[in-house]
C-alpha cells in the first residue's frame, strides 16, 4: 500500500510505504519505505506510542516496546530511506496495536535578511500491528447505549483477538433507514458509540446491521427507548 503524503514546499510529495504495519510471529521484521521527490533534505526522527481504547477513545503512551532502525535519518533530494521496525516483545495471547511517528524534524533554514520564513514540521502517524500467538478469536458485540431525546445511539465492541475496521452501520424500521459511514478501528477490547436521528414516526424494534472488515454482524434498538 502507498500513501502520497504532502510536504510543505515542495516540488514533489513524500512517499511511505507500506502504510500500515503488521508484525507476526513469522514476520518478526518490516521495512518501510520513505522516498523524498523534492528538491529539499528532509530529516525524520522515528517515535512509538503504544496505542489502546478505553472509555470509547483512543489512549496513547510512550512505549519501547518496538525498535525503529534507524531512529533518525537524514534523506537526501530524491533520495529514499529505509526504516526496519520490530518487536522487543514476545507475542502474546492478544494483538497489541501501537503507532510509529515519523516526524519531520528538519531544522529551519533561514531566509534572507528582512524576510520570514515558515516551517511545518509534518508528522505521520502509522498503525503498528503486533499478532498474538495461534488463531485470533472473533467476536464483535452490537449494544444499545443511552442517547438525548429524539435520537437513538449504537455500541460496537470488539472482544476478539485482533483489531478491526468497522466501515459503516445501517439502521432502519419499515420504509426507513439510515447508513452512517465509519471507517474507524477497534482495537482488542475497545468500543465505539455512534448517536443518529430516529424520524417521530419510528417506534417498536430498529434494525441494525454493521460493515466491518471481519464481516457483517446484526442486531437491534428499541426506538421506543431512544
């Protein structure tokens, strides 16, 4: 997978691949490619947060759990670097997810004398998949959650053993019906909510059927409680 990623001024856009990073007990290693197309040398410093879902949100903090080589590298106009990352930790009984930061670091130039210069320092924020040992288990929950008057709220919970993509909810009763696009990540134990208008005319029991990357999983709401 390739991801065109703009720079700030200049001529051509930095390129990363892969752009999401998956390691396994048979892939311990996994080299990311960086090309610099523009006419300027950009310096990146490699960062790892290890990354979890609590209370609905995404949570964040540093780790060394993962080694990033090189750590800091100098990349040349037209020039491309290698980054190689993997893990210091054994695999365990669950996926573990983190992010590797690529930040641009890239010490601002000056410009003449009574101009201004403006530097952007630009970060890319890369999913790191760790998989657990054996055959991930699968399970994905849909649950009503509390929601304001007029509205009606749906919980997706992700209790198996690797993260999933949940790519959009459909929800409907009768004639009506209502997608809304997601596109969002649960990690290992995390959960989202999402709340939507229910039409006055909408009573009794609502459907609800979810798109994700493990497949499609129903359920239902009571419009009645919304």
């Amino acid at each position: 997978m390739l991801a065109a990623l703009a720079m700030h001024g200049t001529a051509g856009a930095m390129t990363i691949a892969p752009v999401v990073v998956e390691l396994s007990p048979v892939r311990k290693v996994v080299s990311i490619t960086v090309t610099n197309p523009s006419d300027t040398v950009v310096n990146f410093q490699a960062e790892v947060l290890a990354w979890s879902q609590a209370d609905g949100q995404d949570r964040f903090e540093a780790t060394r759990d993962l080694m990033v080589v090189p750590p800091v590298a100098r990349i040349a106009p037209g020039a491309t670097q290698i980054f190689r990352v993997t893990s210091r930790m054994s695999s365990g009984a669950r996926e573990q997810a983190y992010r590797l930061i690529l930040e641009d670091v890239s010490a601002e130039l000056d410009g003449p004398e009574g101009t201004a210069t403006v530097n952007i320092r630009v970060r890319h924020s890369l999913p790191v998949f760790v998989a657990a040992t054996g055959t991930p288990t699968l399970s994905v929950q849909l649950t009503q959650c509390t929601a304001p008057h007029g509205k009606a709220c749906v919980r997706l919970s992700n209790d198996g053993g690797r993260h999933i993509t949940a790519k959009s909810l459909t929800v409907g009763a009768g004639s009506w019906s209502q997608e809304i696009a997601l596109n969002t990540r649960l990690l290992v134990g995390g959960w989202r909510e999402w709340q939507f208008d229910v039409p006055a005319k909408v009573a009794g029991i609502m459907n609800v059927k979810a798109d994700t990357s493990a497949g499609t999983f129903d359920g239902t709401l009571s419009a009645a409680s919304r």
